[in-house]
C-alpha cells in the first residue's frame, strides 16, 4: 500500500478532522507503544499501520 493510499483510506475513515488526531494520538497496540505517525516515519509499512488501526478502532473486516 502506497502512503498516499494509506492517508485516503484513514481519512475517508475518520474523517479529516479526527483523522489527524488518531495518526498522531493514538498508540498503536503492537507497536511499541508508537502511534501511528511514529510507525510510518520508522518505516513500518503503511498497510501494516493501517490494519493496526482497523483492528484497534473495531473496523469491519471488510473495509481493511
């Protein structure tokens, strides 16, 4: 998964607002206590951030 795509898809999630906040906030169960942010910058892979996020906020699986 690109960066860009990760960025669309937590946006279309959460909102633009709230989704600012969850990428820089929220720390990441399994990660080290990273959130987000932290976690792409340290080059983790956006799709493995991204079904990080999906598992900790209750997302549906279908929409990882």
């Amino acid at each position: 998964m690109r960066l860009t795509e990760f960025h669309e898809r937590v946006t279309r999630r959460f909102g633009a607002a709230y989704a600012a906040s969850v990428l820089v906030d929220h720390v990441l169960s399994g990660f080290g206590g990273r959130t987000a942010a932290e976690a792409i910058e340290d080059g983790v892979d956006p799709r493995d951030v991204w079904q990080a996020l999906c598992a900790d906020f209750d997302v549906p699986r279908e929409q990882w």
